[in-house]
C-alpha cells in the first residue's frame, strides 16, 4: 500500500519535513517513490511557504490508490484534494478499566471512613446526652444514730 505522508529532515530541533510517496512498510525516514511536496514547521502559520504541495502530482498518485496520512490529510484538505474531518473520539479522557476499580475502591474506602466516624460521633453524642445517674446513696457515709443506753 503507498502512502502520502511526511519524512523528518533539518537538525536537531529545527525540524524540516519532505512530503513524499512511500511504501507503508518502508521506514520513515528511508526509501520513498516520489517527492511531493514539503512542510516547514518553523514558520508562522500563515505564511506560503510552510506547506509547499504539487498538486496535480498528488491528484495522480491518489488516484492510483495512494493514501494519505492525517497530517498530510490536513493539508490535502486545504488544497481541496481530499476531504478531511477532525476524528471525534468521546472516549478519549475516560479511564481504563483498572483505573475506574482502582477508584472505585478508593470511594469505597473513604464511604466506609466517613461512615466510622459518623458512627463513632453518634455514640459519642448519645454518651454525652444521656443522663448520668450516680448513686449517691453508696458513696455517701451512713449517719449513726446514738444507741439508748439502757
């Protein structure tokens, strides 16, 4: 299968990127087909020269079957030559399944937290509130009463 996509060149942070037709297999920076066109990251996004395209190259090779990348797609779209649209994917930011049990035991255990505590404030609440009866009779001497004498 042949694909439209990019080839890294430039030095190190200066990226430079060749538009070029490849076999999938082939590996990205190594042997391609043709040279398409190219992609200058470092300008300004509204500057001609950023993407450079041979379009009715291009226009030739899709139609012998040659697929574009999503990057490539981009810029494709721009020329009108392919229809491009901006993947939706509504579970992206969800968490995987070992990180919703891990979580859902983390809840777990804070519930049963907070429900010790409200447990052990209640007791506490009911030991306060309850009316404390001492027995005053024990702990009080008991009066003599003086014996007749007879």
């Amino acid at each position: 299968m042949l694909k439209i996509r990019l080839a890294r060149g430039g030095s190190k942070k200066r990226p430079y990127y060749h538009i070029v037709i490849a076999d999938a297999a082939a590996p990205r920076d190594g042997k391609f087909i043709a040279k398409v066109g190219s992609y200058n990251p470092m300008l300004a996004k509204d500057d001609a020269k950023r993407v450079t395209l041979k379009t009715e190259v291009i226009a030739d090779w899709l139609k012998k079957g040659a697929q574009p990348t999503d990057r490539v797609a981009r810029f494709l779209s721009k020329e009108g030559l392919v229809k491009w649209e901006h993947g939706n994917n509504p579970q992206k930011g969800t968490p995987g399944k070992k990180a919703q049990e891990r979580a859902a035991e983390r809840a777990q255990r804070e519930q049963d937290r907070l429900d010790a505590e409200a447990a052990a404030r209640e007791e506490a609440a009911a030991a306060a509130a309850a009316p404390v009866v001492e027995d005053t009779a024990a702990e009080e001497p008991a009066v003599e009463t003086p014996a007749e004498e007879a």
